[in-house]
C-alpha cells in the first residue's frame, strides 16, 4: 500500500533531490525520499545488530581494530 502524503523541506533539499531526478539518479521526487527513508532503516537495523554484538560478545578493543586495520591494509 502507498500512502500519498505533503511534506516540508528547505528549498536547498528540494533542489538537491530534483537535480537527482533531472540526472536520473532517481526516478522521481518520491523514489528519492523513498530510498533516503530505506538507507535510514538500514542505518538503525546496522546499528541495532552492532549494539546487539557489543552486548553479547562486548566491545570492540584496540587490539581487534588494529587486526582489522591490517587485515584491510590500511595500515
């Protein structure tokens, strides 16, 4: 189900999202918020799992990021 709704936004966001849909970025003005809504979901359920991970098997330390750092090659 779709519910059609009026939102507010500055005039720099409303510029922002109709250049996406001009460049065919996003197919439309409500495709646009639709996926910035979407990328936020994903950015809590992140956010939750990673809190999730941290009760249960505790945060991460120095010694981990330092493996992970050189695992990646950024170190």
């Amino acid at each position: 189900m779709t519910t059609k709704i009026a939102i507010s936004l500055p005039d720099e966001q409303i510029d922002v999202i109709r250049r996406a849909v001009d460049q065919g970025r996003a197919k439309s003005v409500s495709g646009f918020i639709g996926a910035a809504v979407a990328r936020v979901e994903r950015e809590a359920s992140l956010a939750q799992l990673l809190d999730d991970l941290d009760r249960d098997l505790g945060p991460v330390g120095p010694d981990d990021l330092a493996w992970a750092d050189k695992a990646l090659g950024l170190t």
